[in-house]
C-alpha cells in the first residue's frame, strides 16, 4: 500500500496580490519537493472540484453559492476580510482544494492508497461555516470529516491540526458534535485568538494545547506527546484527518514559534501509529499554512516521508 499526493494546478491561479504571503509559490515549492526521486513511488492524482453538496454539509447554501459567484476580472481582487481576497482564479481553486480534501478520504477508504496528502491551496482551518477569514474559503478538513460521515458512515472522524495558528473554523464545526474530534497546538496568543486551553466541546472532543512564543521543539512534543495523542487514542477514531500547517517552524514570519524540520516527523511517525491502532492505518494529509518557503518545501517533504513508511 502506498502514498496519493492530490493536487491540481488551479491551486496555483489563487493570487492574492503581490508580497501576500499565501501566494502560489507556497505549492510550487512543496510539488517540486516531492518531485525527487525518493518521492516516486506517490500516486499522483487530480484534485476534483467539491460538489454542492459535499460544501453544504459544512456551509450554508448561500454561503457556498456567494464565493463561488464571485468571478474578478483579470488583475482584479475583491476583498473578504483584511487578509483574504479572491482574484480570477480563486474560486476554482478553492472548490480544488475542498475537493482534494475529499478525495484523499476516499483514496484511504477505498483502499488504493494506505495515506494520502493533499498538496492543495488556499488552506481552511480558519473558514468558518457563513465567514471566510484567515486566507481561508472553505473548511476543508471539515468537509472531508462530514464527507467521511456521510458517504463511508464513519461515526468517529478526528481532525487534529499542528498548524501554528488555531483552526477556529475547523472547531467552530466540531465543537457541539461528540462524534468529531478536533485537537490542536498553536502559538497562544496569536492570530485569530481562538484556542484556549478551556475551549473542550460539548463531550471533551475539542482539545487545545497552546504554546507560547519562543517554544520549540521540547515544548511542541510534550503537547501532542502527553496531551493530544492519549486524548486521540481515548477518542479512537475511525479515520484520522492532519491539518499540516508548518508555520510553527522556526524560521517562518507569521509567528514565533521555533519547530525543527525534525519535529514534523516526529509528529507525523506518532499521528501514523495511532491510526494503526484504531483506523487500519488510514490518514488523510492536508496542506494549511507554512510561509517560509525552504521551511516549507523541507517541512512537507518531511512529513510526506512519513506518510510513505506507513
């Protein structure tokens, strides 16, 4: 059994203007990572567009049919918030990265593929269910969570996220059902001031680890090591769901975090034995942050690595 790496190339024509951070050389650096020649054994696979209907699980009707409406012209951009907006390109991509989200669960649950990472953009750990915000569109983990619900009648689906911002979208979907679990470490406080270590869900199925500026790689360990992974295997899931943002780097901009290249490898080794014990080995990888771009490029290839050796 082996690693599907889904990806499309519409996730390159999201263009939020020059110097954003979330620009298209953020995939373009984690797909040229993956093409060396240890990678060569990853299915490499088209990302879809998600339907209607697999959004509308996560977002209102009218929600999904606002972003996808909204067509700039060329050179155009039409802002959401202070940090998000959508050019010619953005809402094709975003209907791609939902969908690569959703055909990675099913990659996993069909059985051609063991693991699968989907090298998508925009991210959305932070779309909430009627809000874009955070460079984000669609909740992605989201929907493919719910997608794992409806089309595989999964009945315990966890999303667990080590991206250096808290996924408040991601929680904001999770926290009121006891079937979904969702668990994160994050820089606290830091952007968007979500994640406190008080913030449980209505059955203890959210669980918050934050880490203060400065925390490394001790400090990042220790929470998934004795908070997050006993609380995952407590939950037992069906289907494991990664979050993999890696702007907890040391040398990334948008916070201060200082994770090693090493750590994500660590983490991911840890994540692939919880899902041997309780979901047959199933994980479902998804690109979110991560905004320097040697750290990311090396950070993914990390990670991808040990997707591969599940």
């Amino acid at each position: 059994m082996t690693t599907a790496l889904i990806t499309h190339t519409a996730c390159l024509d999201h263009d939020m203007g020059p110097y954003h951070p979330e620009c298209p050389d953020r995939l373009r650096v984690v797909l040229s990572a993956l093409e060396a020649e240890e990678f060569a054994p990853l299915l490499r696979e088209q990302a879809p567009e998600a339907t209607i209907e697999q959004l509308t699980r996560v977002h209102p009707l009218h929600y999904v049919e606002g972003i996808i409406a909204i067509r700039p012209n060329i050179g155009e951009l039409v802002p959401l918030d202070g940090d998000t907006s959508m050019g010619e390109g953005s809402a094709e991509a975003a209907l791609r990265a939902a969908g690569g989200a959703v055909m990675a669960v099913d990659a996993v649950m069909e059985g051609w593929a063991r693991t699968a990472f989907a090298a998508v953009r925009p991210p959305g750990h932070h779309a909430e269910p009627e809000r874009p915000m955070g460079f984000c569109f669609f909740s992605n983990a989201a929907v493919a969570a719910m997608h794992a619900r409806i089309r595989w009648g999964l009945q315990r689906v966890a999303v667990v996220d080590f991206d250096v911002h808290h996924g408040n979208g991601t929680q904001a979907v999770f926290e009121s059902d006891p079937g979904l679990f969702y668990a994160s470490s994050h820089q606290h406080p830091c952007y968007p001031g979500t994640g406190s270590a008080s913030e449980h869900g209505v059955a203890h199925n959210i669980v918050n680890t934050p880490l203060r500026a400065g925390d490394g790689s001790a400090a990042f360990r220790a929470a998934w090591g004795d908070i997050i992974i006993p609380a995952l295997d407590a939950f037992a899931p069906e289907l494991l769901i990664i979050s993999a943002g890696f702007d907890a780097h040391r040398d990334d901009p948008l916070a201060q975090l200082r994770v090693e290249t090493e750590d994500y490898a660590w983490l991911t080794d840890r994540l692939v034995a919880v899902a041997d014990r309780h979901c047959g080995g199933r994980v479902a990888s998804l690109l979110e942050g991560g905004y320097d771009l040697n750290a990311l490029a090396a950070s993914a290839a990390a990670h991808v690595r040990s997707l591969m050796r599940a």
